[in-house]
C-alpha cells in the first residue's frame, strides 16, 4: 500500500518526541472526542489496482471514431509538441507564480499567452485566464456595468449554457438580462435597436454564434456605439484567424473558449476562458495579470501586477474573487499557437470552414435534409431533417459516429474540423442515407 | 502648509485653493504610489465620505473628502505621474472643488503633525 | 530570455496536418479580418526549445520543498496523471449520451460520494472550477436558501479579520454586503464579537476551521449555534481540510456548506495556478438549489439529473474540472479511509515538528499544537535589524527552497506561514529547519548583504513599482 507519505515508524516516533506528544492522535488533543467518527470509506489500495480500475473505467466510455459534434467543445488535432512540453513537471508542481525570481519562466509563458490572445483578438491587453469561455462572458459584462443602468441585451445566439452561466453571476447583483431575437440565424438588428435603452449598458453577442453563423458583428457595434453602451464579443479562436477582429467590429471586451487550442475533449474540463479588452478597461479586467518590468541590473522581468485590483488586497471591493485560474490550459494555448503560429492558425480555420461546407452540401444533397438557416456559417450548421434526431443519433452510434447535438425532434447542429476527413463525411452520409423517418 | 487643514484620515484641504490631496504622512506609509483614482469633473463629494484610492503595489487605501461640494477639476497629471504625490503630496493636489460645506472633524496643521508623531 | 515573438521566422511552422481533401471554401472578403494575428512562426524545435528553457525557470513540488502556507503543496502522484492521460477519459466529448459516458459518470458519482462521507454532507456538485469559484457558487446556495424561504432581508456576510481574501470577494460577487470581525488574540474567533455582529440581516458566516493561523477553533460548536440561532448558515472554507479530513467532518462541526480545494486537499497538481477544482458539498436543505446536472444512479446506470427549478444555475460550461476530479479520486483510492486519516496526522505532525525546531528563535504566533501550518513574526527583527519576512523569502530561494507564504495573514504583522504537507520527509524538515535557522544567523551577520538575495536566479528583485504604474501586459506594445 501506497500513501505517498515518505515518514518511517522509528521517524515519527522522534518527531513525536520533539513535538512532545505521545502519540499521532494526541495532536488532536481535546478534539477527538467531540468529533471523532469512523468514516465510511473504503480501504486503501495499490497504485497497481487503482490504475487497473480507472482502465476499467476508461474502457467504459466510448470514444467515438469520427466526431461531428461540437456545440462549446470542439475536436483538433493536438501536435505531439503540446504533450510533450505540457508534461514538464516544473509547470504542471509549480504553484501560482507569486515569488516572480524562481517563477520566470511561468511569467513568461503567461505574458506570451496575453500577447497571443490579445494578436488574434486585435485586442490591446488581456488577462492570465479565466475559468471557462461562459464566466469569460460573465466577468466581461460585469466589466462593462456601470451604476445607474442596470440592463444588457444579449443575443439568443449565445451557447445557452453561457446564458445560463451569465444568468447566474447578473441575478444576485440586480442586473437585468433581455435577448435579442435572431433573424435567419443572425442577431437582429431591428430588435436590438428597439430594445436600446437608457438603462443598458452592454450589448453582446457570439461570433459565430452557437448555431455556427456568423453574425454581422461589425454592424451590431455600430449600434452599440452609436448608443453609447459597451460591446462585448464571445469568439471561437480559429474563427478569430480568419474573421474581422473583435477590434475592429467595435468590441470592448472580447472573450472566448480557448479549449479548440490544445486540449482535449476531456468530458467537458479543464477548458480555458480568455479575455481581451480595450485599454482603458484594464483595470476592471478580472483575475491575473503578468507584466513586463526590469531587475536591479536592467534585465527583462515578468510580475503579476496591478495586484492591487485583485482579492487578496482589496477584499470585498475586488471586482473579482479569482485567484487560482487556468494557468496550465493557458500554457497549452500557448504552446499550441506557437507551434500552429500565423499561417497554421489560418489553416485549421480554413479547414474546419471548408470542411462543414463540404458536409452541409453533401447532407443538404440527401432527400430530407434541409440547411435551417442560409445565413453565412463558419464550422457548425443547423439542419433540419424530416428524419427524427434521435433515429439519427442511434444509426450514427452504431456506426462509431458520434453525430451533431440535438436541438429539437427533428434539428441537429453539426460540426466539422480541420480532423474529419473526406472519407469520414463520407461515412457519415452514407449512414444518413439509410435513415428513413 | 500650516494654512491646510487635515483629516484625521490624513487627507488635506486648501481653502485658499479649493483643492484636496492626502498628506506627507499618508504617501509614506503607503509608499510608491502605483496608480489614484480620480471622480469626474461635475461629480458631487460629500466630507467624510470616499471619493477615490490610491494603490501602491500591494496595499490601496481609500480617500476621504475634507468637503462637500462639486467636482471642477481633476489633477489629471496624476494619472500619468502618481509618483507626483510621493515627491511633493501637498504640491500633488488631487481635485478641486467647489465647496458647499466643510467637514468639522478637520484639524489645524499643528493637531495633525502632533496626531502623525512616531 | 528573449520571448517566442522574437525567436520568429517568415514560413516557419510546427503544426503538421493533412492536406485539405475536401474543395477549398471561401468566404467573402468584407467579413475578414483585415491583417493577419502576428502569431510566431517557429518551427518545431524552437517550440521545444522555447518552452524547455522557460520551464527551468520555474519550480514545482518535483523540484524541492514548497512550504506555501494555506496552499497544500503536497507531491501530485503520478499515478494520477498517468489515469488522466487515457484516451478513454480525454477522448470524450462532453454532450456525449450518458450511456456512452458511463466510466466517466462512475468517476464523478464515485467522487461526490467519498467528498461527501468526507466533509459530512449530503450533496456534493464538481462545477467549480476553483477554490474561489466554490465559495461563489456556496455563496449563492446560501442566497437561494434565504430567498426561498421568504426570508429577504439577509444581505450580510459575516467574515472575521483572518480570512482569505477571496472570502469576502466571492461574497461581494454574489451580492452581499461585509461585516469583517475582529480575531481574539489567539487568532481564533472572538465570540462576542460574532455576537454583536449577528442579526436578522445575518445571512451566513464564512469561516475556515483550522483557521489561517492553524488553530483549531475549539469555540466552533457556540459559533455554529450563534450564527444558526440568529438565523444565519455556517459556510466552510475547505482550504485548510488537510489537517482534519479522515478524522473531523466539517458537517458534524455545524457546517451547513463547505468548498473544497482538490487541488490543495487532494493532490491535484496547481499547474502554476490552475486548473484546480472546488467541488462544493452542503446539507439536505440546501441541495435543491446545487448547479446542474448532477450525476445520479439508476437501474440502468449512471444519468445526469436535470437541475431543480430551484436551482441557482449553471456556474460553468459543462461539468467542471472532470480530469481534476479523476486525479481526486485516484488519490482517495489509493490512500483510502486509513491512509486520509493518516495523511492528515501526518501533515499536522510535520507542522508541529517544524515549529517545535524553530520555536524560540522566530517568535511562533502559537505555542500550543498548531494544525497543518503556523506562523511566524518577523515584526522583532525587522524593528531590531531591519530585515523583514520579505528578505527571508527572498533568501530562501537562494538555498533552493520555495518560501512559505508571507504577509498573511494580515493579523500577524511581517508573517511567514509555513505548511510542510505530509509528503516530506524528516530529513526534508531538518534541512528546511538548519537552513532557516542558518538563515536568521547570517541575517544578524549581516542584514544589509541579507537585503540583496536572491543572486542566484535568471533576475534579481523585480521593479514592481514601475511595473504597476506603467503596464507592459502585451508583447510589442510598449515604447522600448
């Protein structure tokens, strides 16, 4: 049996001595016996067993061959490059980089993530991470609260689970949420600038939104700003290598789901949320930041700074609790976009684009099988089929296919990436075919 | 500087100037100040309450107005220099206001300097 | 060390991937972005390269002993990487039907059950993503109870002077106002102080048991009954588990709600800060409005459960930090109901053992049995010779060890709190202690050289001044 802990009998028999007890259990002098209990758990077990169990349970799972659901969480192919430095104990042991002299390389790493993010955002500062793409969007909102109004639209083409995370962190503050409608697919301009305000303060909306359209996000924050209220964007990465910039459609705040860039599916965690801001938010702006200074010597050096804004100093006037975040999906990010750099980037944008082009058109071919919206889609798409979505999920599982998510009886969102190749769409539509309603 | 007048929560006032800032004392204990956040010009301050910080790196304290009254101007120099109040804080003066009414918990500077001996 | 920016090169890349095999689609030119992002182009072997050297200038628990009081920094078994690595748990996507998901359900509903036998809880939801974000979550767990109940009027948050920041932070995002009390002179709760400060607006209290100064609150039975009986609930800050778990149950102290930290408690490796995980567990009462889905077992098998009406929402995405939790559980597996108990003996031991070596030359904040961690003044030497807890750290770098935490908690002035964990050994703790005990003599030898440490990193001490007052937070923004 293994405990991890390295002390021998004869050992923590002279500590005891030192420490002048007579025993382990007598460090909880006067404690035991008002709560002492004997718990129910289960005997301890080798590092053998333990791993044969979580085979096991591994084995249990099914991964599926081919993958064309996305939906929040999207499949890339990850460069052998990323496991390799991401298995480096230095990063993985270390704790947050608070004593900045043994701690250079993390604060390096996190000032190159900053940097990158805020490049593909157009942004021009950025954070140290935070907890996943929907607190991102709720820390960005609150961002841009200010007192007296109390209301921010949000376009129903956000992934309602990032609604419903938002929802969670406005309720308690008195902060008011209204929806923008879409139209074909798309945030509706007519119906934001009806709900335009004097009591709101933000606007935002998903690019592309969960239905994989991309919106006319440049448009929208005209309208923001001819309002006067603050814009924030929820981005996909790839999408960001291509698109107009969160920046140049006017956005404040730009945040995002870094998890395509690096990590794996992993049943949903650990993801990584990031944020991009216009300069003058800085000092709203939730969680770590890394900064570049110098020694005594003149030498380039990396800090976490304005710490003044954050928990530990300014308590309950913090704008935020964070303080452990998403450091090493951050480094992961990191390292994939250094290794991805420009043009990789814009390839497995390109890739994903064309490749949910290519199976839209083929499943759009098959009788049946119609696109819900024609509005412009980068890699996910809504198609409505006069075959139920759950006769469609069970013929895909059979085949080792795991197929778009369910939006209703008969709606499915579908995704492709630069790793589904011909022949696996292919696959797929050969399968759809069989499907008879 | 014996003319300005003190709170307790060593913040000064010039009535001959209309400007409020914190004291000697203050910038001190604090150290180098990193970053002050300022109200808007039009903006009301009430005597004893809040109406901005100032942040060194690893502490930031509140500041209290002398007075009440409204805002009409801002030091906007301290944004770009906050280490204008660590080399002269009674030079550094923060806001400038138009006073409807004084605090009465101020001091002279004789009381202050006494309150502030080590 | 010059930044990967800088180490780039035009047509360089490292990323290897199929050729398009489908017809190339374009999309019209006014929705692109207008310059390309100027990510780097290296190649493979400047990313290695890169990312080898920046990771020698840091240090994790593998590299040596990291004292870091109130964050657990015990050794991260590999074992539990090595199971968070199969494909079978990386390879699944989370909207996956349950059925096809059942390893994975097992390890969250097999989780939630042991964390709940643990702390004494009925209900346990992994969603957190960290320590901070499961006080924020129990925060609103507590609102929701309140409000359900009609009982409108409670919006304060009852913190004492000791806690961790984070504290009153959470509590200010979920929308309560502070009421911070004093600590007795011991550190520990000053009773009549708590009840002064509570009241029909008394919506709970968050208090973490060791406290921050790792005492025992002996008092927490009355504390309990004082804030229950003003109508309040007692939230648990999980941080300080590790001195207790397998032996006392915050449910049985009168804890109505508790975080944990997985990433302190059990085992999980902090990642340079993150992803951790702060599972949040709570009583009966309070477990309609948890975050869903919640993994249940049925006859035909593990299912996620829909979230009550009552429900305070999701707090994340998806499930929260599933690889972290696996790593949770492997830990717990091994150590089992012995090796937890023993774990947490063993943690509180080295503590002692530490304090007991240095005690009589740093002024310990107590003289009684700490818990997992204690700590120390430097407020004498600092008045005496001018050398401060930041010296010290600094100094301690210089002999390859991580520095406990300083300035905190804020009660004690010039603080150093260590916490060994129970993964070092007693040779590990003598070193540590002969080396601090060196330490106070060569600052008495010479405080002004003592100032000048650490001489042996990439960097000497850092402008933070400068650093603070005129941001560089992005790579080519500034003007040098």
């Amino acid at each position: 049996m293994s405990t991890y802990t390295p002390h021998t009998a004869s050992e923590i028999r002279e500590m005891l001595d030192v420490v002048g007890v007579k025993n382990l259990e007598s460090l909880y002098q006067g404690l035991e016996g008002i709560f002492a209990r004997d718990m129910n758990l289960p005997a301890g077990k080798s590092q053998q067993e333990v791993a044969r169990y979580f085979e096991k349970l591994a084995a249990a799972n099914n991964v599926f061959g081919s993958i064309f659901l996305g939906a929040g969480a999207y499949q890339h192919y990850i460069p052998p490059v990323v496991k390799s430095i991401l298995s480096r104990s230095e990063f993985i042991t270390a704790y947050t980089p608070y004593q900045a002299e043994m701690s250079q390389g993390i604060l390096q790493a996190i000032f190159e993530f900053q940097s990158m993010i805020a490049e593909l955002t157009g942004m021009q500062v950025s954070n140290a991470s935070l907890y996943d793409g929907s607190t991102a969007l709720a820390d960005g909102i609150l961002m841009l609260s200010e007192k007296k109004k109390n209301k921010v639209l949000l376009s129903e083409g956000i992934n309602p689970r990032s609604l419903e995370v938002v929802r969670t962190y406005l309720a308690p503050l008195g902060f008011e949420i209204e929806l923008i409608a879409l139209e074909n697919g798309k945030t509706s301009l007519a119906d934001l600038e009806k709900k335009l305000s004097d009591d709101v303060f933000a606007v935002g909306l998903a690019q592309p939104n969960f239905y994989g359209v991309i919106e006319d996000a440049a448009t929208i924050g005209e309208a923001a700003k001819a309002a006067g209220v603050g814009y924030i964007m929820q981005v996909e990465p790839f999408a960001c290598a291509l698109l107009k910039t969160p920046f140049e459609c006017g956005a404040d705040v730009a945040v995002g789901e870094g998890q395509p860039l690096g990590m794996p599916l992993s049943f949903g965690g650990p993801y990584l949320g990031f944020i991009g801001a216009r300069e003058k938010l800085t000092r709203r702006m939730q969680g770590r930041i890394v900064g570049k200074t110098h020694d005594s010597e003149g030498r380039d050096a990396y800090v976490l700074t304005l710490q003044a804004r954050e928990q530990h100093i300014r308590r309950e006037k913090a704008g935020s609790s964070i303080c452990s975040n998403q450091a090493l999906c951050a480094l992961t990010a990191t390292v994939y976009m250094a290794s991805a750099g420009k043009e990789g980037m814009k390839e497995v944008a390109r890739q994903s684009l064309s490749k949910a082009h290519y199976l839209a058109a083929q499943m759009t071919a098959i009788d049946g099988f119609e696109l819900k919206y024609s509005s412009e889609f980068f890699n996910e798409f809504v198609v409505v089929s006069s075959a139920p979505a759950d006769l469609i999920r069970n013929k895909c599982t059979e085949k080792n296919i795991l197929p778009g998510l369910k939006l209703s009886d008969h709606e499915m969102l579908w995704c492709a990436t630069e790793v589904n190749s011909k022949e696996d769409i292919d696959q797929l539509i050969s399968v759809l075919k069989e499907v008879r309603p | 500087m014996s003319k300005l007048k003190f709170l307790k929560s060593h913040e000064w006032y010039s009535a001959e100037n209309n400007t409020v800032g914190i004291s000697d004392f203050a910038q001190h204990e604090l150290g180098d100040i990193v970053f002050v956040e300022l109200p808007e010009v039009g903006e009301n301050v009430e005597a004893g309450v809040a109406f901005g910080n100032v942040e060194s790196v690893k502490a930031v304290s509140e500041i209290y107005s002398p007075v009440s009254g409204v805002v009409t101007e801002v030091n906007e120099d301290l944004q770009s220099a906050p280490e204008l109040i660590n080399q002269d804080a009674y030079a550094a003066w923060m806001i400038k206001v138009k006073v409807s009414s004084v605090s009465e918990e101020l001091i002279s500077s004789a009381d202050y300097d006494e309150l502030t001996k080590r | 060390m010059k930044t990967i920016f800088e180490k780039s090169q035009t047509g360089k890349c490292a990323l290897s991937i199929a050729a398009c095999d489908v017809p190339e689609y374009r999309l019209e030119e006014g929705i692109l972005r207008q310059e390309d992002a100027r990510l780097p182009e290296v190649s493979e072997i400047d990313v290695v390269r890169h990312y080898t050297a920046l990771s020698k200038r840091a240090y994790g628990v593998d590299d040596g002993f990291y004292p870091l009081g109130s964050c657990t920094m015990k050794y991260n078994p590999k074992l539990n990487e090595e199971v968070a690595a199969l494909p079978g748990f990386t390879g699944i996507h989370p909207l996956q039907c349950p059925r096809t998901v059942q390893g994975a359900l097992e390890v969250m509903y097999r989780l939630s059950e042991k964390l709940a036998e643990i702390t004494g809880m009925d209900q346990v939801t992994l969603q957190p993503a960290a320590g901070a974000h499961g006080e924020y979550t129990s925060l609103q767990l507590i609102r929701a109870y309140h409000l359900d109940r009609g009982d409108t009027q409670r919006n304060k948050i009852i913190v004492p002077d000791s806690a961790h920041g984070t504290n009153p932070a959470s509590a200010s995002m979920a929308g309560y106002s502070i009421i911070n009390i004093p600590s007795g002179p011991d550190g520990c709760v000053d009773l009549e102080a708590l009840k002064a400060a509570v009241g029909k607006d008394t919506a709970a209290l968050m208090l973490t048991n060791p406290n921050t100064v790792g005492i025992f609150e002996k008092g927490i039975t009355q504390i309990a009954k004082i804030v229950h009986e003003a109508g309040g609930l007692l939230y648990y800050d999980g941080a300080n588990l590790n001195a207790i778990m397998g032996t006392i149950r915050p449910g049985d102290m009168g804890y109505d709600v508790v975080h944990l930290n997985l990433h302190k408690t059990f085992s999980t490796p902090h990642g340079g800060g993150g992803p951790g995980s702060g599972p949040v567990g709570c009583k009966k009462a309070l477990a309609k409005y948890l975050p869903g889905p919640i993994v249940v077992k049925t006859q035909e098998g593990y299912a996620l459960s829909e979230s009550s009406e009552k429900s305070i929402g999701r707090v994340k995405t998806f499930y929260g930090n599933f690889l972290v939790a696996l790593r949770a559980l492997a830990y717990i597996e091994v150590l089992g109901k012995e090796g937890i108990k023993q774990a947490a003996q063993l943690a509180v031991l080295n503590a002692n053992y530490m304090m007991a070596r240095l005690k009589g030359k740093f002024p310990t904040h107590s003289s009684k049995i700490c818990m997992h961690e204690f700590v120390v003044s430097c407020e004498e030497i600092k008045k005496e010779i001018g050398v401060s807890a930041l010296d010290f750290a600094k100094t301690m770098i210089d002999r390859n060890m991580h520095p406990p935490t300083i300035y905190f908690p804020l009660i004690v002035h010039e603080a150093l709190m260590f916490e060994p964990t129970e993964t070092e050994s007693k040779a590990t703790l003598d070193w540590a202690c002969d080396t601090v005990l060196e330490l106070l003599e060569e600052a008495y030898r010479d405080p002004e050289a003592f100032k000048k440490h650490p001489c042996s990193m990439p960097i000497g001490r850092p402008d933070e001044v400068t650093a603070a007052r005129k941001p560089v937070i992005i790579f080519g923004r500034d003007s040098d």
